[in-house]
C-alpha cells in the first residue's frame, strides 16, 4: 500500500471543468430504471391545444442524465439537504395540489 501509515488520509486536489458545461432549465422530470441505472429526462411542460381545444400538455425532453445507483443515491441525498437548506432560510416549499405537476403519459 505504499509508503503511508495505516489510518493515514492522502488528499486529493479536485479540479472542476466546466468548459463544455450546458445550462438548461427544466420544470419537469420524468425518471425510469434498469436494474443497474437511472435515468432521469429533464424538460419542460408547454401548454398546447389538444383535439377540440382541451388543454394539453408537451413534455419537451432537454437534456438525458444517466447515472448509476450509487450515483442516484448521492444525488438524492444531496438534494435533500440542498432543500433542507433553502427551507430553514426562506420557509417550507408548497407544492399545493399539483404534487410536482401534471403526469406525463408514456
């Protein structure tokens, strides 16, 4: 194991590239799985006429995330606590009736 001492903790210089970095907004997500993936498709819910001009809804798919379980686990975790966060500061976040918006058929 090298010239460390048992216990011993060697740090990690962490460099963040964000030159090819895209930013998108998004108020939707739809979410599916394998048995060894999640895959998360971000985008936005357009309001469109539909037969007979009821309303209808467009999910436009932006962007497509693919990550491993453990990754979806981290990101879940640190998304619990970026919302913890934000509700100690400003106050709770009301969904209302809508339970993170209208379901999208697949």
């Amino acid at each position: 194991m090298g010239d460390q001492p048992q216990g011993e903790q060697r740090q990690i210089q962490l460099r963040i590239d964000e030159s090819k970095m895209q930013t998108t907004y998004a108020n939707t997500i739809r979410t599916s799985t394998t048995q060894d993936e999640v895959v998360l498709d971000f985008g936005m819910n357009l309001p469109v006429p539909g037969p007979d001009n009821q309303p209808a809804l467009v999910f436009g798919v932006g962007s497509r995330v693919v990550m491993n379980w453990q990754g979806a686990k981290r990101l879940a975790i640190s998304l619990g606590q970026v919302v913890r966060q934000y509700e100690e500061r400003a106050g709770e976040i009301n969904l209302g009736n809508r339970q993170g918006g209208p379901r999208i058929s697949q």
